[in-house]
C-alpha cells in the first residue's frame, strides 16, 4: 500500500503510551495500529481483507437446517403474537 496522504493526530499521553506499547507488542508502527483500527472499525477494508473474510466464513462447518425448518423456527405462531 502506498502512503501518500499526512494526518496528525493528538492523543492524551497515557492512551499514546498504550498505543505505543501494544504497536511494539505486535512488532508494529503506531501508525500501522492506528490504520488498521480504522479499517476495522469503519469498514474500509481492502479488497483482499473482504475475499479472506468471505473464505473463512465459508470454512465453517455449522450446523444449519433445511429452508422450512429455520422458517419456523424463526417466525412465531400468530398465536404467540396475539394476547
């Protein structure tokens, strides 16, 4: 990814502090940490992070029952909606 564009941001010291500290822990930058949790937090995720997600949720084996099933299950009875 090319970084083109500048932004300053300021923190409180302690929160700056903490960034700082988990951003070592990951072996990472604090701006790298800071773009991340944009991405993830806004949704703006490259193309590549969507496919991967898509991949793993079709990796997972769950148990799912047939159309009708899940229908009903899902939907009460008038009866239950009614007093």
């Amino acid at each position: 990814m090319e970084l083109t564009k500048k932004t300053t941001i300021l923190f409180p010291p302690e929160l700056h502090r903490r960034l700082s500290k988990l951003a070592a822990r990951q072996g990472s930058s604090l701006g790298a940490l800071v773009r991340e949790a944009c991405e993830r937090q806004y949704g703006i995720a490259g193309s590549a992070a969507g496919l991967e997600a898509v991949e793993a949720l079709a990796g997972l084996r769950l148990p799912v029952g047939k159309v009708g099933a899940m229908k009903r299950e899902s939907v009460p009875a008038a009866g239950a909606l009614l007093p």
